[in-house]
C-alpha cells in the first residue's frame, strides 16, 4: 500500500521563510492546529482533502516539495506492499 507522508523539515523551512507559524499555517489551510501537529510528527496521513488545503495554503508548492509517497505494509502481515 502507499501512503502520502508530510515533508516535516521542508515544511519548516517553508514556514520559516515565510515568517509563519504552525498555527498560522493550520489556520489557513483550514485545520485544527492538533492535526496538522500529528502529520508533522509523522503520527497521521495526511488524506487527500487535507493534502489540497496544505497545498493551496502553502502556494507555490508542487506535491513533491512537501509530501513524500511511502510503501506501508498492508496490515495482513504477510509483507506485502
């Protein structure tokens, strides 16, 4: 299975050019401030609707600047991705 996974650090670095926050950024796209702590700590996916907000709050960002695809296992546990 793949899975969408934020770009903690180059998220950061976006964030610090910009003279942004966290929050700030969580207030524009639209999310709670909880959430978008959970995706950069890497504890939760980001869904695709959450991906378009981040994207359009972050403007001009491509997909690739700040979302990496990962393999995850599919949860059976036999391995397979």
């Amino acid at each position: 299975m793949l899975r969408a996974r934020v770009k903690t650090i180059a998220i950061w670095e976006i964030l610090l050019r910009r003279n942004m926050t966290q929050n700030d950024l969580a207030r524009q796209a639209k999310i709670t401030s909880g959430h978008l702590s959970q995706l950069l700590k890497g504890d939760r996916s980001p869904t695709p609707g959450v991906r378009k907000k981040l994207m359009d709050a972050l403007d001009p960002v491509e997909f690739d600047d700040i979302f990496e695809i990962q393999e995850v296992p599919d949860g059976r546990g036999n391995g397979a991705v």
